[in-house]
C-alpha cells in the first residue's frame, strides 16, 4: 500500500519521532535482575551443589585469592572442586588481602587484570570483590573499581556493614551491587543486630548473612548466605527457613 504525500512536513515528523521516544523510554535491565533472591557462598573448600533448585538458588564461590604483598600481587587460584547442577547462576568472587602495599599504578593494573579475567570463566553473570579496605586503601579500591567494572558483566563487592550506615563512602562507587555483611561484625554486632538498616542506598537491596549467627535482616532482594561449615541439602534448607526464604 502506498501512501498519499502529506502537504504537512510535520505529521511526518511525528512518525518518525513517536516510535524512536518510545524506545527511549523503555527500562534498561538492571546488571544483577536474573540472578536468584538467595546466593549460597561456597568458600575454599569441596562444595558439592547439584542437588540445588537453580531457579531459587545461586552460587558466589571464592574464584581466587589476591594479597597485596609490597608491589606485589600473589595470586592463589581455586584448588577445590565445586560441583554443580546445570543452570547454576554463578557469581567469581575474588577475595583480596594487603600486607604493607604500595599502592602503586603498578600494582593497580595487575591487580585490575586479575580480577577482569575471571569474566572470562564459562556462565559467570556477575564478579564481586571482597576486601575490607583500610581508609588508607579506599582511594585504590576506588581506582581499582572503575578499572574492572567496564570489563566485567556485573560487579558485586562486599562491604562491612558501618560502610552502609555513617561511613558511606560508597555512594560514588562503580558498582552495581554493595553486600553488607551482617556477620563477624566485631564491636558493630550489637548495634546492627538490633536494627540492621541502612544509609547509603546502593546497600539497599543486598544481605550477607550467615548460617552460625541467625539474626533478623533487612527486607533485602537479594540475601547472601555463609556457612562455616559445608553446604548440604539439609544445612541449606535449614538456613532458607531461618531466614524466612
């Protein structure tokens, strides 16, 4: 079918610009959204998750160790097998610890292609960092962050809990996630157990709990689950019902 010419310049221009508007407002998925509302940590050690329900139920486990060692990087890999059920979203987390680092630009970008490179490893949705940096340290974990995120598909970190309520330092993070952890809080342990809630507001949506310290956590998205001890069908729905999930 051909259409008649319009003598008004402008009705064309209203087809044109309608449809494009529309695209325009159309959400962009969040990095994070297909990831489940429970994520089991599997540190280092055997962990064995085939028996888990992959829709309800996903796995951040440690993919690497890095410790800042002078102008060094240390890099320990996984030794551990993990086994799991297909369809298992799978979160690397690389955990990294300093002894009297320089700091240096050196440093950085080594430290920043160690972390990039477990994007590459097979069904990864997401890279969460874990280092409790010092006020000394935040401005190269500040760094470190805008060197990785743009390389990875999602970045997660985690982060004591006073960095979600007072010390807010992360509100300017490149990040897509910040996980407060609500364990092993040390002299916070009263104050967050009796009001786990928060300021910045990147800390809203996540929670990182564990198995040997129950306590009642913020109405969180996305609940993050430690155990001690190694995962089983019997100790993970025992933590899914203390924790109401």
């Amino acid at each position: 079918m051909r259409l008649k010419e319009s003598k008004n310049p402008w009705l064309l221009l209203v087809f044109v610009l309608v449809p494009i508007s529309i695209l325009a407002l159309r959400p962009t998925p969040e990095p994070l959204s297909d990831l489940p509302h429970v994520i089991v940590w599997a540190w280092e050690r055997p962990e064995n998750f085939d028996f888990i329900d992959t829709k309800r139920i996903g796995v951040a486990f440690l993919a690497k160790t890095l410790r800042l060692e002078g102008d060094r990087v240390v890099s320990k890999p996984r030794l551990q097998p993990l086994t799991l059920a297909p369809g298992t979203k799978l979160i690397a987390v690389v955990r990294i610890e300093s002894d009297h680092p320089t700091l240096s630009s050196t440093q950085l970008a080594r430290t920043a292609a160690e972390i990039i490179e477990l994007a590459k490893l097979p069904d990864i949705s997401a890279v969460q960092i874990d280092f409790d940096a010092t006020v000394s340290e935040r401005n190269f974990y500040r760094s470190l962050l805008h060197e990785v995120k743009p390389q990875v598909p999602a970045l997660s970190i985690t982060a004591l809990a006073s960095w979600c309520a007072g010390d807010n330092w992360l509100a300017d993070l490149p990040i897509d996630e910040a996980v407060p952890m609500l364990f092993r809080m040390g002299v916070d342990k009263k104050r967050f157990q009796s009001d786990p809630r928060f300021e910045a507001e990147i800390c809203f949506d996540s929670a990182g709990v564990a198995t040997d310290e129950p306590l009642r956590p913020p109405n969180v998205e996305r609940l993050y689950i430690f155990n001690p001890n190694p995962w089983s069908r019997y100790s993970l729905n025992s933590a899914l019902e203390t924790y109401k999930r």
